[in-house]
C-alpha cells in the first residue's frame, strides 16, 4: 500500500529554499488533532528558522516550513493553530497540532486575514500593551513602523489612547500611509545619525516618550539612545520615565550604548520575546480582542494571497509592504 502524501513548502536545508512537494502526509497520534490548512502566512520567523538562525531552528529535515495558520479541524471547525509537530509545519495541505492548540476564528474574519493578523497583532499586543503597559495620554514611539507588527503597533496605541504616535521606519510608500492608521508623526529612518537623532528629540518633546517599541534596534536604536541622553539637568527637577520594549533587530543585534544615556535619562529597557511569557488567559483575552478588532475594519491587515506552488518565489520576496499568505 502506498504511502499518502500532500503537497507542501519542504525544507531539504538550513539556509535554502523551500519548495512545494509531495511530502508524506501526516498521521495524528494520541492527543493529537489533524488539521487540514486553509492558510499560512510567511513570517519573519519562519526566514529565520529555515536559515538556522533561530533557537527553533530545524533539527532534522527534511520538514515542513511554517510554525502556524488557518484551517479545519475534522469536525469542520474554523481555528488558528500554532505547535505544529514536527517535521509538519503550516505550509501544507494538511499539519497535526496538540489538542487545544488553537483559537477559534471568528465567521466575520476569512481564513487568510486570521492567518495573517495573529503573529503581527498578538507581537504588538504584547509589546504596546501587556509589556508596555500603554496609558492614555502617552507618547509612543515605534520603531521599525513600516513593517507589518510595526503597522500593527501604531493603530493598537493609538486606539489605546495614546496623545501622540509617533512612527519611525525606511519602507517612505508605507511610512507615508501611516499617518491614515494613526500616526501623529512620521520619522525616515535612512539619514544620517545626527539628523535622526535630532528628529527623535523634536518629536518627542516637550515631555520625551512614555514608550518606545522597537523592531529594529542596531543604528537606529542608537540615535534615540543619543537623543535622550540629557547633558543639562537641573537638579530637582523630576525627568519623565521612558519604557523602551525591545522586540526585534532588523536593523542589527548588537548596538553601542551610553551609560550617559542611563543614567542622565530615567530609562527602562524591557525585553518582549520568548523570555516574557503572557499568562493563557492574558494570550485569549487579547486574541479575541484582535480579531474583533480586525472583524469591525478598527485594525487593518494588509496581506497577499499566494498559492502554495508558489512558495519559493514568494519566499525570495523582500519589501512588498503586506504579508504574504500561501494558500494550499
């Protein structure tokens, strides 16, 4: 008897690319449920666990790319599943996750929007709010602005509350539409360091920034850091206190810092990543907040439907501005 097979975005090396194959298709075990996948977004996760430069990075291929997306349970359930087992991923026509290990969609969100909106929004909900702690009447920068949890990160703060959104980033076509999500302000990042720096300090006064969220920390990281630095302080006077959430580094991993910086600004520096964990509870509740969001148009999702034969081309894509979904 012959094996059963299902087409797939197969891994055969870290740092190659996939491709769409027969791949054996895959048997659920005890605790176990089958899902057959309706949609999967590309993330910047996925890059960097099929280039090995994760710490989830495959151990054995050949496997399956992608780590979560949209589908159907065999009862005919709509969910969004995440911890495949591998070697399956979600790039497939069918993956097997752990019983629970998924949300139900809402019927006002397709499966290609509930694909694309989990990891962008549920990374900004963590940063902007739950580690952030976001108040209204603050100020919040971002960093890395233009890219999809960036774009997600300004209309979260802003529906939050926040007095003044200010968005940093290099994509100008993205960076000029945000201010229709919500920015206040916009800031190119591609000029020169002095210039960056001070176009940090004007848009941030008179008070300075309540939260910074940044995506990309490297050279960019280190203009703010420069602009906060406060070389003329006035003994007794109270400095305001800025939160700054480090979330990604596109733009670099390491950077140099002032201890001025420290220690002249009352600055916080907070991790947001797989070292600061949500509760369940916390991770439900604002799920079901995102997709309602999404379902009333309040969060927009720009996203581009690929099928999955199409993998390897759509994964040497870089810049679009939307978030590629493989649909099987």
């Amino acid at each position: 008897m012959s094996e059963e097979t299902m087409r797939a975005a197969v891994l055969h090396a870290l740092g190659g690319v996939p491709a769409c194959e027969q791949f054996p298709a895959p048997q659920p075990r005890d605790g176990e449920a089958l899902v057959r996948v309706t949609a999967a977004a590309l993330k910047p996760v996925d890059r960097l666990m099929a280039a090995g430069g994760h710490y989830a990075s495959y151990a054995e291929l050949p496997a399956v790319c992608g780590s979560d997306g949209a589908g159907r349970l065999e009862d005919g359930r709509r969910v969004f599943f995440f911890s495949t087992r591998r070697p399956y991923g979600g790039m497939a026509e069918q993956t097997v996750v752990p019983h629970g290990r998924w949300f139900a969609v809402p019927d006002e969100v397709d499966d290609v929007t509930a694909a694309a909106a989990f990891s962008p929004g549920m990374a900004a909900w963590k940063a902007v709010l739950w580690r952030g702690a976001l108040q209204p009447g603050q100020t919040v920068l971002v960093l890395g602005g233009t890219g999809n949890s960036g774009r997600v990160a300004v209309q979260m703060a802003k529906r939050a509350g926040a007095a003044k959104v200010v968005a940093a980033g290099r994509d100008a076509d993205v960076l000029a539409r945000l201010p229709g999500l919500g920015a206040d302000a916009v800031i190119q990042l591609d000029q020169p360091a002095d210039a960056l720096a001070d176009a940090f300090a004007a848009e941030g006064r008179p008070s300075g920034y309540d939260l910074v969220v940044d995506y990309v920390w490297g050279r960019p990281a280190e203009a703010l850091f420069r602009s906060l630095t406060q070389p003329d302080l006035i003994p007794g006077r109270p400095v305001p206190r800025t939160l700054y959430v480090q979330v990604g580094h596109g733009a670099g991993e390491m950077i140099g810092l002032s201890a001025n910086a420290l220690r002249s600004a009352n600055l916080e520096i907070a991790g947001s990543g797989s070292g600061a964990i949500p509760s369940g509870a916390d991770v439900q509740a604002a799920y079901d907040r995102l997709m309602a969001a999404v379902a009333a148009g309040e969060i927009l999702i720009d996203t581009e439907e690929l099928p999955l034969s199409d993998v390897a081309a759509g994964w040497q894509r870089h810049g679009s501005g939307r978030r590629l979904v493989f649909v099987p």
